[in-house]
C-alpha cells in the first residue's frame, strides 16, 4: 500500500470548505473527475458506515473513523459495491481493506488549507495523481463562490414506508413542520405526483407572524426521492436511502438571499429534527 498526499488553498473559511466538501450536490461536483454522477449514503456520523457510489450500482463500503466537524474527517474503505449491495470479501479487496483516506483543514488570514492523504494500491497511484488535484481545484471553485445548496438529514430506525408516509401525508405534517416549539403548522395540503402541488402554513402560536411554505413537484419516486420548485424558485431534492435498517432523510435546497445560511441551515435541520421527534414517538 503506497500513500499519497495532496493540498490546496483556498479563499474561504473552514466552516464553509466543510461543506463544500461534503454538502450532497458540491460533493458531487467536487468528485467529478473520479465519477461523474458520484454520491454518497450515509447518516455522517463517527463510526457510521458511508458508501461511496456510483450511479451504475458500484461502489465502496466504508466507515468514518474520525470525525471533528471543520478540521478532521477520516474514512476506512473495506469493501466493493456492486448492484447496489455489498459484496464478500476477495483477494483483491484484502490487499486494500483498512486503508485510509483522511481530510485535514487549518485556517489562517481568512485562507482554509485542505491537506488530503489516502492509501492507494499501485495499480491505482498514476490515476489519483491525475484525478485529485483536477477534484480539489473543483472544492476550490465551489468554496470560494456564493454557496448555491444546503444539506440537511436524519435517520430514523423506523420502516421505510412509515417514514413516507410521516414525511408526506397532510394528517402528519401539520404535527411537526415547525423549527421551534412557539410555531406550528395550522394547515397542510399536499398533491404528491409529478406536477403537482403542495402549501404549508407555517405560523407563531402567539399569532403574530405566518407564512406559507409551498411549491410544485418535478419528480415524485415513491418510497426513494422527490424533488419540486418552491415558489420562489429555488430547487429542493428529498432522498430516502436505507442502509443497515435505518431510513436516512436528506434534504438539499438551494438557500434565499435574506437570511444567512447559518439560520437557514440550522432552521432546515431543526424541522427535520422535529420530524423524527413526531415519527418516533407515535
């Protein structure tokens, strides 16, 4: 097993390189030049298992050794994907299962250092040498534009078809599409088809400010994804992925203008906390 290092600078902070990195739609963009088409699965926590896939069903299957939020993250590859499932261990796997690929990130003057080391069998060390620093000039370009989507998720051990159904139906969501206990979700009205149409209201309790949160669907995948326009425009993609028993909801969504990410990030993932919260409890 041979190591390889890689680094670049770049023109932004920590926090926003984080994401840049691992945000659904700039990882992406970013692993293009490995894959185009790329993604990942998984919950993102230490010790969670994560695989890194490819849109014909292939892949590895990998776990998050180490994860320090904005500094350090550290995945161990131990296995192939095809068709969508892991497969058993073989001799080639075997000579490189274990092996580690690791981000670092430093800030200094306003400037984010991406220092990257990965494991690499012999076979593999001209192409990664070719395909990485192409990858990370990528990450460069998406840190240090104005962010163009946001990731939020959970997981739930809950079935599939309940967690659908929770995310989906009027009769439930006016029971937890809200980011605070002092708001709540009056009415709900949802035509789940290609097409069409959905609207939420979302209102303060004290009945001093409301809105509504709608949009029209552009694709419904029931049971795996949808995706629809807001009214204002902006794209949001929902995926419902599975992996070990559990259902992982992620939403990305294009951010507005008003308010900073920061808020909008965390308002998203609080709604979505307030949905596995409701899923679990009834």
């Amino acid at each position: 097993m041979n190591k390889l290092n890689f680094s670049i600078d770049i023109n932004a902070p920590k926090d926003k390189v984080w994401y840049a990195l691992w945000d659904d739609e700039n990882y992406q963009n970013w692993t293009s030049p490995f894959c185009e088409g790329t993604y990942t699965i998984s919950d993102w926590d230490e010790g969670s298992k994560i695989y890194f896939m490819a849109p014909n069903g292939g892949g590895m299957n990998s776990r998050i050794d180490i994860k320090k939020p904005f500094d350090t993250i550290s995945f161990k590859h131990y296995g192939e994907i095809k068709d969508f499932k892991e497969m058993p261990e073989t001799e080639i796997t075997k000579a490189w299962a274990g092996s580690e690929e690791r981000y670092d990130l430093s800030e200094a003057d306003g400037f984010t250092t991406v220092s990257v080391s990965i494991d690499i069998v012999e076979s593999h060390i001209e192409y990664f040498k070719d395909a990485f620093p192409k990858a990370l000039q990528k990450l460069k370009e998406i840190a240090e534009a104005e962010t163009k989507s946001i990731t939020v998720r959970i997981s739930t051990k809950e079935k599939l078809e309940k967690v659908w159904d929770y995310f989906t139906k009027p009769e439930h969501i006016v029971n937890w599409c809200f980011a605070s206990d002092d708001w709540h979700a009056p009415k709900a009205e949802n035509d789940l088809r290609t097409g069409g149409t959905f609207s939420t209201t979302m209102a303060a309790k004290d009945g001093s400010f409301s809105f509504e949160f709608g949009g029209t669907y552009d694709e419904v995948i029931p049971l795996k994804r949808y995706t629809y326009t807001m009214g204002d425009g902006r794209k949001v993609t929902v995926k419902f992925d599975m992996m070990d028993g559990a259902v992982i909801v992620t939403e990305n969504f294009e951010p507005e203008q008003q308010n900073p990410l920061d808020m909008q990030r965390g308002g998203w993932q609080a709604i979505l906390e307030n949905f596995k919260k409701y899923l679990e409890n009834n």
